[in-house]
C-alpha cells in the first residue's frame, strides 16, 4: 500500500503584536513569565485553557502537573499544588486578575478583575470591537475553483463558502488576501466543445452562440467525440491550436467559458461572494517554463512517453507531461504554486479544495519543497481540505434522480422556504416589502452558509433544509433573531446613538455588578481570542460555538435584567449600563457574523 507524504510542517505564523482585547495573549504573558521564573531548568509548553466551569473561576492554568513531571526527571519531588503555588508567587501584576486558587491537584483557577472587565467594555461601547494587531502577512485563498462545462456541484459551494469566510477573516485582522477562483478552463475537453461549437454555430465569429445549457451541449459534443474517429481528431487539432492562442479558437473558449461564467456569478453574487477568476489557463505560458525548469534539473523522469516527478517520501508521482505532450492538472498546480510564491510574493497559501485531494496537494507541496521554492519555517503552505455534502439519507447528496444538484436551485429553494417560513410567523405584517426580502435573503443564504460553516469543517455534513431554517439551536436563523432582537431593544428605548456615547464617555468603565451583566460581558471579551485562534487553526466552527453561546448568554441576561423599565404610573427607566451592553453585545455579534459571511438584518 503506498504511503501518504510528508506533510508539510504548519509553521505558527500568527505573530501578534498587540493582544488588545485578548484576554488568553495577556494571561499567558504573565503565566510564561511566572513558570520562567520560579522553573528556570524547565520548558514545557504554557497549557492555559477558558474555566470549563463558573465553579473553577473564568481562566485554567494546568502547566503545573507537566512542571511537576519534567521536575521528577530532573530527580526533584514537588507535587502539582506545590509547584502551582511556586507559579503563583512569581505572578507579576496584572490588571486582569482579581484572584487565584489553587485546588489539591494543581490547577490554577484564575478570576478576572471586574474593574478590567468593565473598562473594556467601556473601551467597546466607546471605539467598537477592535481586534488584536498580528504581524500583516499577504495571503492567497484558492478557492470554488469550479470547472467549466461542469455544473458547479455541492462540493464547490463547500468550497466558496469556506474559502469567503477565511478570506474575510483574514481581511477582518488586516491582512493582504488575494482571493483566487482557479477554475478549470483548460485541457482537453475543450478540443471537443470547440469542434461542436463550429459545427453546430458556424457564424459563432459574428453572433455570440446561443449555447444554452452548457450541460447538454457537452453530452452531446462527448458523444460525437466518442463515436466519430473524424470528429475526435479534429478535436485534437483544436486543443493545439488553442492552447497556442489561436484567435479563432481563444474566441470559441471563450464564449464557452462565458456560459459558466454567467451562471457561476449568479452564484457568486447572490451569496456575496469576490473573487477574482485566475483558472488554469492563466498558466498555459507558465506550465512551458516548469517543464524547462524541472528538465534542466534533472526532475523529470520518462516513463511510457510520460515526464513524471518523484517528489521525495511520495509514492505517485506527478505527470507533468503527458505522452501526448499535454499539461496536466499536476503541471498546473505546480506553476500555480510558484507563481504564487515568486510573482505573487505571497507568504501564506491556502487551497480550499476538499479532502479527496489531499494526496495531490501533498505531492504539489513535496514537489515544492525540493525544488526548493519555499522553506517551511518562513512561508505556509497548505491545503485546507473539508468533508463531503451529504443528503437527508446519509449518502453524497444528489437529485431524486440521482443527478448534480444545481447550485442555483438549491439557493433558490433555500429562499423559498425561507419566505414560507417568515410568512407562516406572519413577519410579512410587520415588515415592508424591502425588509421581508432582506430577512428573507438573509435567512436563506445565512442558513446555508452557516450549516457548513459550524459543522466541524473536516467532516461530513448532511444537508437539511429543515435544520437550517429551524430557529431553535445553534442555527443562522436563531442568531439572526437574537441579532435583531437587541438592535430593536436599542432602537425602542428611545436613546440616541449620541446618547449612549455620551455615557461611555462619562464612564470610563461601564457599571456591571449583575453576576449575568459581568457574564454576558466576559462572553463578549473572548471575542479576540476566538479570532486569534482561528487565525490559526482556519476552523470556523469555533467562531459559530462562540455566537450561539453569545446568543444565549444575552437571553440569560435578557431574562433577569431589566433594560428598559416601566413603572405602574406609566414612567419609564432606561438602565444605561445595560442598554450600552446590549449595544456591545450587537456590535460584536455583527462583526463575527460578517466573519463568516452571513448578513445582520436589523429587522427580523
Ligand atoms: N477545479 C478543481 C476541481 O473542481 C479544483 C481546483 C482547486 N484548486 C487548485 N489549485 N487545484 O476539482
């Protein structure tokens, strides 16, 4: 059985050089420098982890039993607490902590400082939700990446979905994202799609060809290819000339691609998708030059007509030239892969492409490793892979009759139900026209970007339309309606934006002392830390864990703390502290769900 490659080592390279708001950089800050103190001999990596429970205070310390091991090897006994409480002493000041404990097994329980929680919610209210500052780093995000002549599939939306949220992630802390669509323009099967194409529109030079459904139109340019020899080797001739840019044929690939291309924005635009299209054919000139390159280094090997490279530690190789002198999907990822790393300049690379493909990336990745174009300590290269789509009865999602299921009339069976289902809560009475389609767009392509982005992305996931409208649970529609909720709190206690700046700027920090005030503005403070973590880990599902505990965090709030409050003579009383929370709490609610794509409507 042959092996999987190397794979690439995942450099951290997320270097933050300002934790801000990030409550678990500053705590580790001063936690590093305890340990470094009171255990100068021994290094083992800081383990500072979120309380599982109220019970063992807001923040987790557990170096101490690791310290106690590595001690023991050392041929010193200290147990845990001992070592804990020796951490603990050489604890530097530090706003954030109000207090330690440290019970028998040598945990440290550390308790945030309420002054500090105040004072930065304060900030909030006062400057918005600001994210930590990491070193800037300039990003490629390959993405969707669809084939033409092919229906964009289930597998592609997973991709476009995912691919935007990182992209926009990325964007969020300040990187320089390049985001690239490497569609599948080129190859072979153009040579047959070209060859219909004068034959079934010979004035195609003057009118643009009335294609139709580019589906149908390769079943029937296949079928021909299949069954006349005559056709097939005009076929051929046709790929040669076009991949040497003959005019007459560049215009025929072009009004091809330009079917997709129209029904793949429509896509694109409905889910609010940019990116900028870069498919293989971009490479044709690039694919040359790689294979001079690798011939001069003596990368390539002949093998029944064929010029593959063995990439060390992978068993298949990559087919760089095929027997018929073609490129292939190999040759285009390699010149991909380094005009991304020297033309492009780009430090991070990111393919988002599923898990089926992990083999090929793998080997593109080797390849780029001893052909010596980037060294894993300094630049990133990697292949952020998912899991399939799959229907209600477990198995790859598809039509009743078994066919692709075309993305346009998932998205638009999405809105219809998402109409359906706001008109059955009579929403329609009480919003206008315009706010009914916003809520119902926002609901609809929400809730389809949201049930693949808080499934765990590796895995599989099975699509339900039912689920993802359902607005109970860890859902978009829930959160959208959370979401609204509190902006229509804000805007029916009648205090003005100005107002409440006003009183952030009186406040320097903002008056909790509600046991859920101080919760629901510890929930708000891990922002930052979720975004810096998922900076790193690219796992989105964390971000949606962390709205959904947000959501309900404020319900809890919502429930025993009077906002707005009436009094039997018909006076009413606005608790300020409360209402600039509930403004923080939307503020930030906004910013994660831009994150991830999906729109905030003030009105649900
Ligand atoms: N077009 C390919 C497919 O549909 C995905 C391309 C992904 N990107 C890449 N650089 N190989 O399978």
């Amino acid at each position: 059985t042959p092996s999987a490659p190397p794979r690439a080592k995942k450099h951290n390279y997320v270097v933050v050089k300002d934790f801000a708001g990030s409550i678990m950089g500053r705590l580790a800050d001063v936690f590093k420098k305890a340990i470094k103190e009171a255990f100068p001999s021994i290094s083992v990596p800081l383990v500072l982890t979120e309380a599982s429970n109220a019970k063992f205070g807001d923040y987790q310390c557990n170096s101490a039993m690791g310290i106690s091991a590595a001690l023991k090897a050392q041929g010193t006994a200290k147990r845990p607490a001992e070592v804990a409480a020796e951490i603990v002493a050489k604890l530097p000041a530090c706003p954030l902590i109000s207090k330690t404990e440290i019970p028998p097994a040598g945990f440290i329980n550390v308790y945030l400082n309420e002054e500090f929680i105040a004072k930065q919610c304060g900030e909030i209210s006062r400057h918005g939700v600001k994210l930590p500052t990491i070193e800037s780093r300039r990003v490629i995000v390959d993405f969707s990446s669809p084939n033409i002549a092919k229906e964009m599939h289930v597998g592609h939306l997973r991709s476009t979905i995912i691919g935007d949220a990182i992209s926009r992630l990325f964007e969020a802390v300040g990187f320089d994202v390049l985001r690239l669509n490497h569609i599948g323009d080129w190859g072979t099967q153009f040579g047959m799609l070209i060859a219909h194409l004068f034959d079934r529109f010979p004035n195609f030079q003057k009118e643009t060809p009335a294609i139709g459904d580019l589906q149908s139109f390769y079943k029937e340019s296949k079928k021909r290819f299949d069954e006349d020899a005559d056709f097939k080797k005009r076929a051929y001739e046709c790929v040669v000339k076009l991949q040497n840019f003959e005019p007459e044929f560049i215009k025929a690939w072009t009004d091809i691609c330009n079917v997709s291309r129209t029904s793949n924005n429509e896509v694109y635009d409905k889910l609010d998708i940019v990116l900028n299209e870069r498919g293989e054919s971009y490479y044709q000139t690039r694919m040359g030059a790689i294979v001079e390159e690798l011939t001069t280094r003596s990368f390539l090997r002949e093998e029944e007509g064929r010029h593959l490279m063995f990439p060390t530690g992978c068993d298949i190789p990559l087919t760089v030239v095929k027997s018929d002198g073609g490129f292939t999907y190999d040759t285009s990822d390699l010149a991909a892969l380094k005009n991304r790393l020297f033309e492009e300049n780009a430090d991070w690379l990111i393919y988002v492409v599923d898990a089926g493909q992990s083999l090929h990336f793998d080997t593109i990745f080797a390849a780029g490793r001893d052909l010596g174009w980037y060294d894993e300590t300094q630049k990133r290269v990697e292949h952020v892979g998912f899991g399939l789509v799959l229907g209600e009865d477990k198995k790859k999602f598809k039509t009743r009759s078994g066919e692709t299921v075309r993305l346009k009339d998932l998205l638009d069976e999405g809105v219809r139900r998402s109409e359906e289902k706001l008109k059955e809560k009579n929403r329609d009475k009480e919003m206008t026209p315009e706010e009914l389609v916003a809520a119902r767009d926002a609901v609809a392509y929400g809730g389809i970007k949201y049930a693949d982005l808080s499934h765990t992305r590796t895995q599989d996931y099975i699509f339900s339309y039912d689920r993802m409208l359902d607005d109970k649970g860890n859902t978009a529609v829930y959160l959208l309606y959370a979401y609204a909720r509190i902006r229509s709190i804000v805007r029916q206690s009648g205090v003005s934006e100005s107002d409440m700046t006003a009183f952030a700027t009186n406040n320097e920090h903002l008056p909790l002392s509600h046991p859920k005030e101080l919760k629901l503005a510890k929930q708000v403070l891990k922002f930052s830390d979720v975004i810096l973590q998922l900076v790193d880990t690219l796992m989105l599902h964390t971000l949606c864990d962390y709205l959904y505990t947000l959501s309900s965090t404020f319900t809890e709030f919502y429930s025993e703390c009077y906002v707005v409050e009436k009094s039997k003579e018909g006076t009413t009383t606005v608790n300020m502290n409360r209402l600039v929370l509930c403004d923080v709490t939307a503020n930030t609610m906004e910013k994660a769900l831009r994150v991830l794509g999906i729109r905030p409507v003030p009105k649900m």
